[in-house]
C-alpha cells in the first residue's frame, strides 16, 4: 500500500490521506507537531524517500513532521492493518515459544501435520498470509495460552 496523495481539511481539523481509492482521516490532534490557526500546515506531500509509504507535513514556521502509513492505518482501525499486527504478535511469541520448548522445527511440523516449510512460513514474521488457526495450533503446541477478549469501544 501507498500513499497517493494527501489533503488539509481545515474545517475538519484533519488530513484526509489517499491511500488507493480511499482517503482515511488523521485528526490534527493525532499530529505529534499540531497545527494552529496562527501556524497552519503549509505543505503536506507523500514522501517519495520513504516509499510513499508516509507523508511529510510543514507547519507555516517551519517546523515539520512525517507520519508512517501505519499510523494512519490504527487510527482508522484497518482491518487489514490489524490483522497483520496481530498476525505479528503470535508469530513473535510463537518462535520465543519454540525456542524455549526445545523441540526441534522437524518434530514441531510433524506434531502439526505439515511440512517443515510451511512451519517456516508460520515462523516468518514478515509472511502475513497464514490463518489464525495455524498460528493457535503452533502456540498451543509450544504451551503458549491465546485468550481473546472482545471488548466495546468507543470512538
């Protein structure tokens, strides 16, 4: 995912940052540099030296910031987003997991039915294409408790 473009709603206090065909708001106050009436952003603008994967923005006294995609991203409670962090998380624990149970990666696949490459895909915390299933299998596996709290939030 990319940036495209990112706009100033100053009536909204917020950016509006494109990000394919949509455009998520970023409150000012979610800003760690905030603007004012007195010193408004001037320039906003994806920026290029980081992928576009962040925008930069300058206040009018020259003070400026740049926020990651992934900032904009919680904010906006991507679902995408949050199951790749989550996906993250039990992959980070599951290998700690692994490296204190000491089994061995061979004897873990096949205590879980699969190949070892695939234990190395649910081991790679960079590959967010697995199941949540897989991934309780295997914290099950290394004594690792999962407990899922669904709680109401407010916004």
């Amino acid at each position: 995912m990319k940036i495209t473009g990112v706009s100033v709603d100053r009536k909204k206090r917020a950016l509006h940052v494109e990000v394919g065909p949509r455009a998520l708001p970023f409150p000012f106050a979610m800003l760690r540099v905030i603007p004012t009436s007195e010193d408004p952003i001037v320039d906003v603008q994806p920026d290029p030296e980081l992928g576009n994967q962040a925008f930069t923005y300058r206040l009018r006294s020259g003070a400026e910031d740049t926020i990651h995609l992934d900032a904009v991203l919680e904010v906006n409670r991507d679902p995408d987003y949050l199951q790749e962090i989550l996906l993250h998380r039990l992959t980070v624990e599951a290998i700690a997991g692994l490296e204190e149970s000491g089994l061995g990666k061979r004897q873990v696949a096949r205590l879980l039915g699969t190949s070892p490459s695939q234990l190395y895909r649910l081991l790679d915390p960079a590959n967010s294409n697995k199941s949540l299933g897989q991934m309780l299998a295997l914290l099950n596996l290394v004594d690792r408790k999962v407990e899922l709290v669904v709680e109401a939030t407010r916004r």
